[in-house]
C-alpha cells in the first residue's frame, strides 16, 4: 500500500499536520477555543483576520515599481505616485503572499504571480487577481483599507 504525504510537496519549506493533528486540533478550538476567542474582540467578524483591518504604510516605504506587504494588504507604486492596493491573500488556495519583486506580487506556495498595476495573475496556478483594495493617501500616508462593493 502506498502511502500519501502529509505534507505539501509543492510548498518549499511547509511541512503540514496530518489529516488526525488536523482533525483533534479542530475539535478542540471548537470546544474550547471558539469561545474563549471570541471574547476577545469587540467585532468577532472582522478582529485579527488579515486584510480586513485598514492599515498605514508611508507612501515614502513603497518603491515606484514595487511594492510592500504590510498587515494581509498589498500596497504598491506601479508609477511615480500612483498607489494601487490588493488583499495580500493568493486567489489560488488562499496563501498570503509573500514578496515583491520586479513589478509581480508573489506568492511563493504555488508560484503564482500578479501585476503590480492591476492584480491580474501573471503567471503560475492562479487565474484570479487578486482583490482590489481602497488606498487613500493623506499627508505621506496611506491608508489600505477593504474596498467598498
């Protein structure tokens, strides 16, 4: 009998639980941890998930051609002052993504890769962009924030 990996084999350096650490892992949080968790914010949706919390990153800190990861956004300088933001999480299988580099946002789990200008996948498992986020720039500062429907 063959035996099937527990851990990506696509994934460099990802070494994921098996199905049984998977499965009492989530029967626990549900018994006891959902709870406590919940206690701890004001609005249960929304507290501590990445790219839901606007967040402020100095436009001075994003390069003209590239980009910065910062709190589950994507904020990037396609050209001299025009600022674009995306939701830092892969539309492949939700990975965040994790580089900036010669105008691509990366994601390093499948290799997929986006534009720097609109999100669009570029290259790699993806075929969604990634989701557009509102940025408004206010005295050096921006602020990346969900984008209103």
């Amino acid at each position: 009998m063959t035996r099937r990996p527990t851990a990506c084999q696509t994934c460099p350096g990802h070494s994921g639980p098996s199905r049984r650490q998977v499965v009492t892992g989530a029967t626990a949080v549900a018994a006891f941890g959902a709870p406590a968790l919940a206690a701890c914010s004001d609005d249960p949706g929304t507290s501590g998930r990445p790219g839901v919390q606007p967040v402020t990153v100095a436009a001075a800190d994003v390069p003209v051609g590239g980009g910065v990861i910062e709190g589950g956004w994507v904020v990037t300088q396609p050209s001299e002052g025009e600022f674009k933001g995306y939701s830092a999480e892969c539309t492949h299988q939700g990975c965040a993504v994790s580089l900036v580099k010669d105008g691509q946002i990366i994601c390093s789990c499948h290799g997929s890769y986006f534009a720097i200008a609109d999100g669009a996948p570029t290259a790699g498992p993806a075929t969604s962009p990634l989701a557009a986020a509102a940025v408004e720039e206010a005295d050096g500062q921006l602020t990346i924030s969900p984008q209103d429907s």
